[in-house]
C-alpha cells in the first residue's frame, strides 16, 4: 500500500457514507499547490473533490462575466464553495495587517457576490511563549457577512466562532 492510497482511504469512505453535511474540499495553498482559481477547479473535478477553497484576490480582481462563467462550471461539475482564507495577514508586520484591511472590503464584497459563505484562519501562540501547540492552535471560522464593515471595539466586524 503506498502512502497516497493510505491517506485516500478515509476520504472514499467518508464519500460513500451519503447523508452526511461535510463535503470533501480541496484547498491547494495548504498542501503546498500553487495554482490560479480556474486550475483549482480543473484538479478539484479530475480528482473527485466536491468543494473547493475560494480565493478572495483572485474573485476581487476578476470582472462579473468571468466569476459568472467560473461559477457555471463549478456548478456543472458539481463542485462547490468550501471555505476562504482570512484574507488579512495579522501574523506578521503592522504594514501587512494595514494593507489587509485596506482590500477587506472589497475583498469581502467579493465574495459575498460569488456566494462564499465561510471564511476560515487560524492562530498560534509565538514560539517561545511556554504553550504547547496543541493547547495554542486555534481555527476561527468566520462568517463573510461580518467582514464588510468591520469596526474596532466589537461593536461590529469580524465575529469568530472558535473551536480547539
């Protein structure tokens, strides 16, 4: 048995049970596939994915009539929209968060056009701070409605559900 068979088991198995809710999602940046939406779209069909991760950039920067041509062949393939990447970078530099937040809006607004509906990030002690990962690593799912019109001090903006 090689390893790729071994890891493939449990999501054939998961895609014969039937009546379940989650879908099996393709999501190339977090194996290490660098590839453009519409080619995430041709690997999620060729390898029987049924949802694909949505890219905010890639949405934002396209016209209507090209999401809407992307979108009738997620739609003919069967594939639909898993989750999106917290498009802010709040890990690193002050200049990076600022710049997040400058194409937050439109980035959102996006994605509420092409119908993502989840949007996912996740958040780690730093190394050094005496926490082990497991009790540190946290994944916030985000809801995209909120992220339109964010505003500081909780009155409204981004409102993550937190599991660990």
């Amino acid at each position: 048995m090689t390893r790729r068979h071994f890891l493939w088991m449990p999501a054939a198995a998961l895609a014969a049970a039937g009546n379940r809710k989650m879908t099996i999602q393709l999501d190339c940046g977090s194996i290490g596939v660098k590839a453009s939406q519409p080619e995430s779209l041709e690997m999620a069909r060729r390898h029987g994915f049924e949802s694909l991760s949505a890219d905010s950039g890639w949405l934002a920067s396209q016209p209507q009539a090209a999401v809407g041509e992307f979108l009738s062949a997620m739609k003919q393939h069967r594939i639909v929209w898993g989750n999106a990447g917290m498009p802010v970078q709040f890990r690193n530099t002050e200049e990076e968060f600022r710049k997040g937040m400058a194409e937050l809006p439109a980035r959102a607004a996006a994605l509420q056009r092409a119908g993502v509906t989840r949007v996912t990030t996740w958040i780690s002690m730093p190394p050094g701070s005496g926490k082990s990962l497991a009790s540190s690593r946290t994944t916030a799912n985000v809801s995209v409605s909120n992220m339109s019109a964010p505003r500081h001090r909780g009155r409204r903006g981004v409102f993550p559900s937190c599991t660990q």
